[in-house]
C-alpha cells in the first residue's frame, strides 16, 4: 500500500497521492504565488504576507524550496513590472527592498537573474535624471582603476571583453542608439532579446571589471586594462547580455562587453554618455 506524497496516509495500491491532496497542493501554489505577486505592487498586501504565505504553504504541503522558489519568482516579476513601467519610484523600490527583507531573500537569491543590479541601475538613472550623481555602488575592496580626480563611478560590472576581428553586419536584437531616450524614458526589458553576442568573429580580450564613471568607461582584466571617454563614442548598440561600443577612431574596433545584463550596463553608460 503506498502513502501518499502530501498528507502521509494511505492512498491505495500502486499509488503515490489522493487527487484531493494534490489538488489542495496546487491550489495552494496558485494563492501563494498570487499573493506573493501582489504583495510586490501593494505595501497592504506585504504586511501579513509573510504569515498568510506560511500559513498556506503548511496547509498545502509545499517545501521550503519550492516556496521560496515561488517567492523570489513573484519579487522578480514584480521588480521586471517596475522597471518595464518607466522610471522606478522611490515607493516601488522601497517595496521591492521590504518585500525582499521581510522575506528573508539573500543577495544571491535577489540576483539570480540580475533583477536586483536591474532595480539598482534603475534607481541610479532615477538620480541621474534627477540631477543627482547616484551613490549606490558600495565596494568591498578596491578599485582595480585609477580614476581621474574628482572622476565618480557610478557602477561596476562583472564584464567579458571581446573585440572584432573584421566587420560584420548585425542582423536582428540591435536597437541602435540613432534614438536619444527622453528623460525617465527607458526600453522595457523584453527589448533586450538579441540573439547571443559573442560571434565567431570576435577575440575576447579579456575577463574583468567594467567600470561606468562620470567620464569614462573603463575595463580591467588581468590580460588587459583601458579606457575610453564618452567622448570618443559615436554608438551604443544593446542586446541582451551587453553592449556593443563603438568608437570614433575608425582604427578602433568595436568592443563587446558581456555582463549578462545588457538592460543595465546599456541604459546607464548611454545615459552617462549623454550627461558627460
Ligand atoms: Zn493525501
């Protein structure tokens, strides 16, 4: 006689669950997912969220896993809805970093899907646009640049670098920086789906830091370190894992830069280079 997977008890010859226990399961997902989601958009709904969500999830035998699974879902569908509706509101990131904290999410939880460097981005560009140079990049250790005096970083990117072998044509993913953003104006984030950047007519120049300041992008590796002023940039182009720079010089070629988060690093150093 087997037990079933839910409740424990018995549930007949060669099977595994009581279709009522797996449906009480998924309803449950359903209303914990639902409630989850709503608590990222109405501070109301985040107040007893986080019992009402254990309570649910008790009833409706779902793991720890998956009901954390659920919960840091529903926060990146909820930071994915802020960004995508414009400029991100001091209320919609206060309740995004409440949610995270009430529920105990990690950094590494939050970041899975860059959805946390996306709100932070989003927020610095809420400074920039307002006037301000944004504060947000805390690092622990040093910075691998020496950065002109009175030069402020804005934020740091894990970044792989890649250069050009000969020119190619880009078919597809690219928007093109011919288009000037109006202020708090920025693409959704469904834009960013180019296909992969890196081709097979690329070299990687290496594997480091990218750094975006108030003058300069720069990039630092152990095989390689440079960088270029705003200046010396006639076009951005964006994908979905990063950017594509290119250059004045002519003799300069286009340099790839992968951070896994193209939205992020495209808005900001464009928005950088408009200011500097
Ligand atoms: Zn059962």
């Amino acid at each position: 006689m087997g037990q079933c997977i839910f409740c424990g008890e018995k549930a007949g010859l060669f099977k595994r669950e009581h279709a009522e226990c797996r449906q009480k399961h998924e309803e449950g997902e359903k209303a914990v997912w639902a409630l989850a989601l709503k608590s990222t958009e109405d501070p109301q709904s985040l107040t007893s969220a986080v019992q009402e969500v254990e309570k649910i999830s008790a009833s409706a035998w779902l793991s720890k896993d998956r009901l954390k699974q659920l919960i840091v879902a529903a926060w990146e569908k909820g930071a994915e809805a802020a960004v995508d509706r414009g400029m991100l509101t001091r209320e919609e990131e206060s309740l995004l970093g409440k949610y995270a904290h009430d529920f105990r999410l990690t950094q590494d939880d939050l970041n899975l899907h860059s959805w946390q460097q996306r709100i932070a981005v989003a927020a610095a560009l809420r400074d920039l646009d307002d006037g301000r140079f944004p504060d947000r990049c805390h690092l622990t250790g040093d910075l691998p640049f020496n950065l002109q005096p009175k030069e402020r970083l804005a934020w740091l990117f894990h970044a792989v670098c890649y250069e050009q072998r000969t020119r190619t044509q880009y078919v597809g993913g690219s928007q093109g920086f011919s288009v000037r953003l109006a202020k708090g104006l920025y693409y959704r984030t469904s834009v960013f789906k180019g296909r992969p950047v890196v081709t097979s007519f690329m070299s990687q120049v290496g594997s480091g830091a990218l750094g975006l300041t108030d003058k300069h992008i720069y990039f630092h590796s152990p095989q390689s370190a440079f960088r270029i002023a705003y200046a010396k940039i006639v076009a951005f182009d964006p994908f979905t894992d990063g950017i594509e720079i290119h250059q004045v010089a002519a003799s300069a070629k286009p340099k790839v830069f992968v951070t896994g988060d193209g939205w992020s690093v495209y808005h900001l150093a464009a928005k950088l280079a408009q200011l500097a």
